[in-house]
C-alpha cells in the first residue's frame, strides 16, 4: 500500500508540473504574438514632410516603408471618389468650396501644395499599383445616402486588390462598413471610434463591431493598457491615431502597450522608433 502511495504521488508531482509548463508554454505564446512589431499606416501619405494626400506624399511614405498608405475619400458633385480629409478644400489648397460643390475638373485647377493636384483614389491605385497597401477611409455623413460604397469595392476588384489582401477600409460611420460588408464580406474593415465611443467602450460593444470588423481606431490619446487588453480579449486588432503635436511623445507608449497599428504622420520617425525598441 505504501508503495501505491508512492507511485501515485508520484505520478501526482509529474502531471502538475506538465500541466505548468504547458501553461507556461501557452502564456509565452501569446506574449509572443503580442511582441510582432505594429503596422505602420501612413496618415495621408507622409503627411508631416509632404502636402496630405497627394501622390508627392505617397511617394514619400513608400519610399520610409510604410506598411500602408492611408487615404481619406470623400465624392466630388460629379461623384467621383477623391482623396481629401476636410468637408471643405480650404485648409489643403488655395481654394475654399466644399468637395461636394466642385466637380473633379474644379478641384484639379486647385494647388494641393508644392504644385501637387487633389487626386482620385484610382489615380493613386493606377500610380502605385500593388507596391503597397491600401488603407481607406469612406469620409460619409450618418445622414448622407450610401453611394460611395458601392462605387469603392467596384474599384477594389477592378484593380483585383481584395483578393490580392492590398487593402484595408475603415471609417466612423458604421453604416458605411457594414454597407461594404454585405457587398463583398472578404474586405478587412476597421471601425473608427470617436473619443466618447472610447470612454464607454466595452466587451459587448466590440463583440457587435465584430460582426462586420477586425480592428477598431481609437485616437492614442484616450488608450491604456486596459482598453488594449479588452480589445485583444475580444480577439481584435486596435490601430490607433494620433493628433499631429502628441505622436512624438505617445508613440513609446502605444509601443510599450504594445498595440496592432500605427497610424502615422511621419512613417520614417515611426519604424525608427519602433527599431530602437526591439
């Protein structure tokens, strides 16, 4: 009977200490996973050296070796899908119309900077082809019709980019993503989140994003090890962005938190800091 005992504490000590490596094994696996360097996403191009959204920046923002460019997209009247952030053309040219109210022939006798045209996306597609990737964000009213989408994906699969995975479309109205979705499901999507979208964040809301999304797009400035923990317990990916003055001084932290994406101003300063951090 001792012997009995003997054997089976024994056998007890050899299972638990199976059981912990395994554990420990499975703990540094998915610490493992977490350690893969984050996307670069090149914020309209290498916006801090070159005029935003032009092809002088995407140029810039390849040549650093961002992973992707990333490309704001808003329709002009006569419905063609440009690359612009703002409602209005003020603030990155020498005009100062709404997109909306200036036809592509208009907005091309614009100056986007440095001499450089407000381009379509497909003039971005045709210029770069599948040297990088696609980074896309619908620029839409929750109120607009939802006509933008449509004509997107069709672009997609005319330059085959979908099936090739070279793109990426995010965007703040749900309704646009969940429009891209049911017209072709094997288009990655990312749901921006705006600041207060961030502070009432939680597990059921990002199961419901993950309906239709990957990832989510908070602004770095509202992230902290708890948000990116919840966001990875639900199986996501969260890129973040930044406000151009604060990227320098958050950028070690999203490292640190070790976040999915980057969506960055300056692609060279980031893979440098990124480097140094390894």
């Amino acid at each position: 009977m001792k012997n009995y005992l003997n054997i089976l504490l024994i056998s007890l000590c050899v299972s638990l200490i199976s059981c912990s490596t395994t554990a420990s094994s499975n703990t540094k696996d998915i610490e493992k996973t977490r350690e893969i360097q984050p996307l670069t996403i090149a914020h309209r191009g290498a916006s801090e050296l070159e005029p935003e959204h032009t092809l002088l920046s995407y140029e810039r923002a390849i040549k650093d070796k961002a992973d992707f460019i990333e490309i704001d997209l808003r329709q002009s009247k006569d419905g063609e899908l440009v690359a612009i952030h703002d409602e209005t053309v003020e603030r990155t040219t020498n005009g100062t119309d709404r997109v909306s109210d200036l036809t592509l022939a208009e907005l091309k006798e614009l100056d986007a900077g440095k001499g450089q045209k407000i381009v379509t996306i497909e003039e971005i597609i045709e210029e770069f082809g599948t040297s990088t990737n696609y980074y896309i964000e619908t620029k839409t009213d929750p109120n607009d019709p939802l006509v933008m989408e449509q004509k997107l994906v069709d672009l997609l699969s005319k330059y085959d980019l979908i099936d090739r995975k070279k793109v990426v479309v995010q965007s703040f109205n749900e309704k646009s993503l969940e429009k891209i979705h049911s017209i072709n499901k094997r288009i990655p999507l990312v749901r921006l989140l705006n600041n207060e979208e961030i502070q009432e964040l939680n597990l059921d809301t990002l199961n419901n994003i993950k309906e239709f999304a990957y990832a989510v797009g908070p602004n770095a400035q509202f992230i902290d090890d708890d948000i990116v923990s919840m966001v990875h317990n639900a199986r996501m990916e969260i890129h973040v962005f930044f406000y151009p003055d604060d990227e320098k001084e958050l950028t070690p932290k999203m490292l640190t938190l070790k976040v999915d994406g980057l969506i960055t101003n300056n692609p060279a300063y980031t893979k440098e800091v990124i480097d140094s951090s390894k």
